[in-house]
C-alpha cells in the first residue's frame, strides 16, 4: 500500500481551495507512510496574504500537547517513578482526601465523601473526576473560570505548579474517580505529577525524554524571539468572517509560569509528524527504543465504556473513545477514519490521526479556531482525503 497519484493531488488540490475561500489563511498539511513524506505550506501567514507559509511554520497546537504529556508519563511509569493504579495522594498530597460534589451544578458546600481516591490511569483516561461544564452558572464553573485546565488555554495564567495544583485541591469533585470522562484538567494534573516524579520541571523532562531525542527542535511550551517571524497568526470565526484570535497571538512569545500539559505547546508540522511516526515504533530516529511497544499498545486501546463515550461526544467526537492520554477511534466516523485510529485535535486548528493498520499519519495545522462541535470544512476534508490517499 502506498500513495496514489491521484490521491494525493485531491489532497492538494482541496487544502488550496480552503485556503482560497480563506478559511483558513494559511496551513501546512503532513502525509507520510513508511519512507515516505509529503508536506503543503498552503497559503499566508496571515489574512492580509504576505508572507507566504513557510514548511516551518510555528503553530500553536494546543489540546494535541496532550498525547505528548502522557507519553513523558507513561516513561516514567516504565521507569518505576509513576505507577497506573497507584493513588496520586503521594505526589500530589493536595488531592487525598477528595470531596464530590452531590449534583455537578450544585453548591460547592454540597458534597459527599469520594468512594476511592484518584489513580493515575484516572487521569490520564481523564475519569478523575474533574473537567470542562459547559453550564456557565454552575457555582463549579464560575469557581474555576481562572485555572488553566477548564477553558480556553491561557500562557498567562498567574499559577506555578504548585500553586495550581493547591488551588484545586481546594475544589471537590465534578464526579467520582472513574465515573465520567471529563475534558480537559486530566493532562494538566498529569504534567504536575510527570515533574514531581522526575524531580525536575516538565519542560525539562519534555526536552529530555521526547524532544531531544526526536530532534523536535521547534517544539517548546513558547516561541522564542529569534522564531518570532515563524509563529504564524491565529484567527477565530466572527459572523462569517475570521478575525484576529486575540489576546493569543502574543500568549506564546514568553515562557509561562504555569507549563500546560493539556495545551501549552508550539511545534511545527516535521517536529509533530516526527513525535506522530515515533508513536508506532517507540523508537528515536537512531533506532534508540525510548518507549516500549507494549507500552503504546496500552495508550492506544480505549478505556470508555459505551455510556462514557455518550456523554462526551460533544467534544470526543461520534464513535471515538480516549486511551491513555489520547483519543482511540472506536466506529468508522464520517471522514473515513477507521477503528484502531488514534491521535487528537487542538482547539486553535490543528488535528492529527495515526492510522496503525495502514500505517497513516495525517496531520493538518491551521490557526483557524474551531468554534463549533462540528470541524471547520479545512479539516473534515483533510481527513476524508487523506484516508483516500493510498493506492
């Protein structure tokens, strides 16, 4: 299996007709297989049509850090320093002891006691207890309208580590330990844990453990000054038309204080498809193992039950599940993806799927916000094309 002609030309052929109705301005597209890559910088940098999209343009990838952030924790749990059914009260002591509230909407005062404490595989299936309600007059929601972890990424969030993790050992829980799938708190308590158990900040175990060795040299939690001119322009739709994705253009540009498990990242299309093929080996491109194959089999094999699915389908997604860290594609969707398939998207644009039974990788990088359940047009026909892609 391998390329076609043809399929390829409908992938190129559909992200320049994108890029043309402007929505999105400009993108880089990513194919590879095997030996063989194909990438498209489509398009401009920003909406005004100059400069043109480099292949090494800087995107800020959001929610698809996630996968990133359970791979450093699932090396530690092979290293010993993290272990899948162990409670997280010993390194994080802030979250022993757990309250659940009685009603997800209820008073924060309203509570009963926690039935067993949080493990690491409830974080990392995002079954803790904690995460996004879209009810915005719920006493919870308006509680966590600040904390990285409930809303919208923010760099410039005023929390540390350890400040964020004592505010939310102040909170009780949306719902018991390993009741429902809740979006998107998990990774950023996964982060914190994945420093504590290294000894050492989660850039630094992120550098250390995944992106030096991949030779991800562009992917960072910020775009540093001398890249300045490669971070390309967020845009977010406004009654039909894009506008600048403000205060976020700038977000990126300085170290934050809080590194983000769930979305702080920038990268580039080589840097993630280099981390996406890495994902069906384990393996550096020196051949260095760096994960076990065991281990991705594990991170790649969806934990929801059908009734976990349900409830979060307005985020996961019709017919896709959530591993460890990860989503799993559970049903064919409507694009073609087929069950067995496993990546994510990131909220400011950006998607990724590895397709391990035909050995796919398909990412597409934009800066066009999704603003709805339903993908922008870029995206649905992205995926759609690139399952078509293989003779």
């Amino acid at each position: 299996m391998t390329f076609s002609g043809n399929g390829l030309a409908k992938v190129e052929a559909d992200l320049k007709a994108n890029v043309a109705r402007g929505q999105p301005p400009g993108l880089v597209a990513y194919l590879g297989r095997g030996d063989q890559t194909h990438i498209w910088p489509v398009g401009a940098m920003t909406l005004a049509g100059r400069p043109p999209v480099p292949r090494d343009a800087i995107f800020r990838i959001a929610s698809m850090t996630k996968p990133i952030t359970a791979v450093a924790a699932m090396m530690l749990v092979e290293d010993g320093k993290l272990k899948l059914d162990e409670p997280v009260d010993r390194l994080a002591p802030e979250l022993a002891n757990r309250k659940v509230l009685k009603r997800p909407d209820g008073p924060l005062d309203d509570t009963v006691t926690a039935r067993r404490a949080i493990t690491l595989e409830d974080v990392l299936s995002f079954r803790l207890g904690w995460g996004i309600d879209f009810n915005a007059d719920a006493p919870f929601v308006k509680a966590v309208g600040d904390l990285p972890g409930f809303g919208m990424p923010n760099p410039a969030a005023p929390y540390t580590p350890d400040s964020w993790m004592k505010r939310l050992g102040e909170l009780p829980l949306q719902a018991q330990p390993g009741e429902r799938w809740l979006y998107t708190a998990g990774a950023n308590v996964l982060g914190v844990l994945a420093a504590r158990a290294a000894g050492k900040p989660l850039e630094a175990v992120f550098r250390e453990r995944i992106l030096g060795p991949l030779g991800m040299k562009d992917t960072a939690f910020h775009c540093p000054p001398d890249k300045k001119d490669r971070l390309i322009t967020g845009y977010m739709n406004h009654e039909g038309k894009l506008v600048p994705f403000e205060p976020y253009n700038d977000m990126f540009l300085k170290a934050p204080s809080f590194p983000a498990g769930d979305s702080g990242l920038v990268s580039t299309a080589d840097d993630f498809g280099t981390f996406a093929r890495f994902m069906f080996t384990g393996l550096a491109p020196d051949g260095r193992r760096l994960i076990k194959a065991e281990t991705i089999k594990a991170m790649t094999a969806n934990r929801l039950t059908p009734e976990q699915m349900k409830d979060g389908e307005m985020i996961l997604g019709r017919g896709r599940g959530w591993g460890l860290g990860l989503g799993v594609q559970v049903a064919a969707n409507a694009y073609g993806v087929q069950p067995g398939a496993y990546g994510w998207d990131g909220g400011f644009g950006t998607s990724w799927f590895n397709d391990p039974a035909r050995g796919l990788t398909a990412i597409l990088l934009t800066q066009r916000v999704f603003d709805s359940p339903d993908p922008p047009q870029a995206h649905k026909d992205f995926w759609r094309d690139a399952c078509g892609s293989l003779a």
